[in-house]
C-alpha cells in the first residue's frame, strides 16, 4: 500500500515556479511514480518513506496528480500551481472569517475556486483516532460560503493577492488561538532559551503528576462549559447583532480560560510543533504569515531572541533558508482600568528589531487596529488587505503601499531630534488631532531610564522633536505603550510602526 502525506488532496495547490515536495509512506519497495501534466519523476523507497521534487511548473491547471507503485496508485483531481503561504500564529490570525465583521456575508457572496486553504487539524498529539481524523481533512474551494471557516485575515490577504496576479492562491492554516511562541518550537530548541526553560518548567509544574485519563475528563467537562458559554455569545449577538465586547461578557460571562493542563494538550511547549507544524514541512511555500505575541507579554523581555530561532527553525523545516516571513506587529491593546505596564510594547519593539534585521522578513503594522478592551478586534479587512498589499509589493513588485513606516535615521540638529523614516510613499501624515489621554507618544531620555514626552512636528517630511526635554536627549521612543492612540501616517495610511529605545546620533 502507497500513502501520500495528509497534506496532498483533491484541490490542492502547488507552489509555482519552484521544485515541488512530495512524500509519502509505502509497504512495498518498489519504485514510486509520481506524475502530473507529462512530467513523470521516480524514487525508490527508504525504511518505508518517499520523497521526489517536481520540476519547477507555471501557475495554471487544472490538472490531475497520480502516485503509483507497482499497481496501486492514488489520483488528485482538480489540482492547481499558484502561490501557497502558510498562516500561523495565536487566535487573531485563528479568528475564522465568519466571525469577523461582516464576514459571513464576504463568505456568501464571495466565490471564488482559485482561492483555497487547508485547515491543519488544531490538536497537540497524535495516535490513531486523531490521524483518522486528520485523513479527513482536504483542500476546499472558497465557494458556497466555505471561506468562512478559514483566517479572516489571510482570507482577505489571498483576495488582494489574487486580485493582482490573477493565478490560484492557497492558505495553509495553521494557528491554535492562546499559544505561547513555546507551543511553536521543538523541544531541544526551546531549552537554549529563556523564555523556552521557563515555559517547560512551569507547564510542568501546572501538569503535576496528572495521568492523561484524569487530563481526558478535565478536558471533556471544559467543553461542556466552554459551548454552554459559546452559545450565550452567539445568543448576546443574535438579540443585538451590535453589541460591544463588555456587552456580550455581561451577558454571556468571560470566556473559560485556560484549557486544563496535560501531556497531551496542544498548550504544552512544543505542543503545536510536534503536532501541528512539523506535519506541514516541508510543503513547498512561497511564504509565511505569524501572527503571535499576545500570549507571551508577561515575558515580554525574553521574546527577541527566540523569535529568531522560530524564524530560522521554520526556514529550516520548509528546506529554504531565504523563505519569506511577514511579522505581525501586534496593535494597541489594554483590558479596561488595567495598568499599563508596556509589555505589549516590548513585543512590538522585538517585533520590528527582527524585521530591520533580515530583508526577507516584512513587517505588518497594526498600531491603528487595536480596540480598547477587546484583544480580538473584528476588523480583519483592515489587516488582511495590508498584508497582502506587503507581499504584493515586497515578493511581487508591485506598485502598491504595504510597507510599515519605520525609523531609517535618528540624530541631533542645533537643540532638536531628527526622525528620518523609510517606506513613506509621499509625505508623512498626522491623521488625528491631539488628545489629552492619548499624546502623540514621542518620549526622549537623558539618561537612558528616564523618559518625558516631548513636542513634534513634521518638516520637509521629517519628524522633529523639540522641547526642553529633548536638548540633553540621548534616545528616543515612539508608542511606548499597551495601548496609544496613532497618528502619524505614512502616505498609503499606514501608521509609523511602534519603536522601542534608540540611540540619538
């Protein structure tokens, strides 16, 4: 018997313009055959394993795939070449497009059978009854409303995409909502990292000596919660389809939280690795999309150097070390009446030092996106088309405006700080007027500790910070805050991306 990986299926799409993976499991040790529109490629078999590369093919088809040995053979119908990217990340990339805003209509009347997506079964282990049901799960057609039921934001970035290059595009989605950056590295990887020691020690501690029997009843109870409060949002929404967040959780109640803790559960460290995103690799990708941090603001400082090790772990898992990565700049969040500590600051900050640092890493902002009290904004258009308008000008060339505005230059002129920034598009703009809550969040220290606001204003397309604060400055910080309301604007309309301490020259 010959096996293809769960991730080949009818309506599949292939990366164009790249050799193909494709592997497999087989009985036999005859060779395997695998064919697709004339082109035949062969291997012999390894301990039971397969592997072959197709040659490099143009966007188009449809076409049908056939893997043979001997005489079994498995076909795929319907099989397209296009751009295929991986979405990933916590619960705002997770959060599915029919429960975005207006997103069940965009489900509805939107077709479209060159956008389709694969939804990676969400799950932290792996024996017989869970592959079962990953052998159920396929590629789907964005039509007759199934586009619902994929990221909202990678949706509405595969529309833009799609749009402008006119060939098929494909999402594989792969996000489990509340997840530490721990739950998406290997084990021996997250042990060379602070952050990684920390979260395997304390989800040790949570586990305890719990038996997985125990884990299964407490997992099994937290459902019957978890629907019975899911069904009084759907209830809050329904009576009024405009209620505010803090309308639903007075109605409904807060969400249970967390899941119960066991060896088994996908919120382990590694969790969603071993289980989730190994499987994926090494498919063959044009790119990947993270959205994650939520999760790990209270170890906020520690994020840095192990998003790095994500980044190159991936690139190494999908077998190419150029791979292209977009990282989502989380918003402005804060819960109400909560202190701000600046933690989601600090991630952002990490966020934006891991894009300067790498020329295939794009930045996606969203400082303008986030909502007071709701970590879960269900605007997903807003983000979704700044994304796609990224890839589309960053991988494609295109004339478009996708680029965050980031610092390029910071130095010192007469009793004045300079800011020269990249990715403008034209002149920068101040978009809000003042707000006594909400300053423009410019903030300059002398000492390197203590920070004061300061005035600005833009000339000659340059941000200058003045004030007496700012003549004995020797750093500077922008948007240094959970949660802040933006201003500055580049010319397509996206925000100045947040900045953590930076030297004055």
């Amino acid at each position: 018997m010959i096996r293809c990986h769960e991730l080949f299926s009818d309506n599949m799409i292939l990366q164009r313009d790249k050799q193909v993976c494709i592997w497999g499991e087989c009985d036999q040790r005859d060779d395997v055959n695998v064919s697709i529109d004339g082109v035949t490629v062969k291997v012999q078999p390894s301990d039971g394993c397969w592997k072959v590369y197709l040659p490099q093919h143009k966007a188009g088809g449809p076409y049908t795939m056939s893997v043979t040995q001997g005489n079994n053979a498995i076909i795929f119908n319907q099989v397209m070449y296009g751009e295929v990217f991986l979405a990933s990340g916590q619960s705002n990339m997770e959060l599915e497009l029919k429960n975005s805003e207006n997103g069940e209509a965009e489900s509805l009347m939107y077709s479209n059978r060159d956008i389709r997506f694969y939804n990676v079964l969400k799950t932290g282990y792996l024996d017989e009854q869970v592959m079962t049901q990953i052998k159920s799960c396929g590629w789907e057609n964005c039509v007759d409303g199934k586009s619902g039921h994929m990221s909202a934001v990678a949706y509405y970035a595969a529309k833009k995409i799609y749009e402008e290059l006119r060939v098929p595009i494909g999402i594989i989605d792969c996000y489990q909502g509340g997840t530490s950056i721990a739950s998406w590295l290997p084990e021996d990887v997250l042990w060379e990292y602070e952050l990684g020691r920390s979260r395997i020690e304390e989800y040790a501690i949570l586990v305890g000596d719990k038996t997985d029997e125990e884990y299964d009843r407490e997992v099994e109870e937290y459902w019957i919660k978890w629907h019975r409060w899911d069904d009084a949002v759907r209830e809050a929404k329904r009576d009024n389809p405009y209620a505010s967040f803090e309308e639903i959780t007075a109605v409904a109640g807060e969400c249970p939280w967390p899941q119960p803790a066991g060896r088994k559960s996908v919120f382990r460290p590694s969790g969603c690795y071993d289980s989730m995103i190994r499987r994926t690799m090494p498919y063959t990708i044009r790119g990947i999309w993270y959205y994650q941090g939520e999760s790990d603001e209270d170890k906020a400082k520690e994020y840095l150097p192990i998003m790095k090790a994500l980044v190159d772990d991936w690139r190494n898992g999908f077998k190419d070390e150029s791979l292209y990565f977009v990282i989502t700049q989380l918003p402005m969040y804060i819960e109400k009446g909560a202190v701000d500590n600046g933690s989601w600051a600090v991630i952002r900050d990490a966020q934006i030092k891991i894009s300067q640092d790498d020329e295939n890493i794009g930045l996606l902002c969203l400082a303008d996106c986030g909502e007071l009290g709701n970590i879960h904004p269900v605007d997903k258009k807003t983000p979704g088309t700044r994304l796609g308008d990224l890839v589309l000008e960053e991988m494609f060339h295109s004339d478009r405006c996708g680029r965050a505005m980031v610092p390029s230059r910071i130095y010192k002129q007469a009793d004045n700080v300079v800011i020269e920034c990249e990715n403008t598009y034209g002149e920068i703009c101040v978009a809000k007027k003042e707000d006594a809550n909400y300053p423009a969040q410019f903030e300059v220290a002398g000492d390197g500790e203590n920070y004061y606001a300061c005035d600005y204003t833009i000339q000659d397309n340059k941000i200058i910070l003045s004030g007496d604060n700012v003549k004995n400055a020797t750093s500077v910080r922008y948007g240094w805050t959970n949660y802040g309301i933006v201003k500055i604007l580049n010319n397509g309309g996206i925000p100045l991306a947040t900045f953590g301490p930076r030297k004055i020259s």
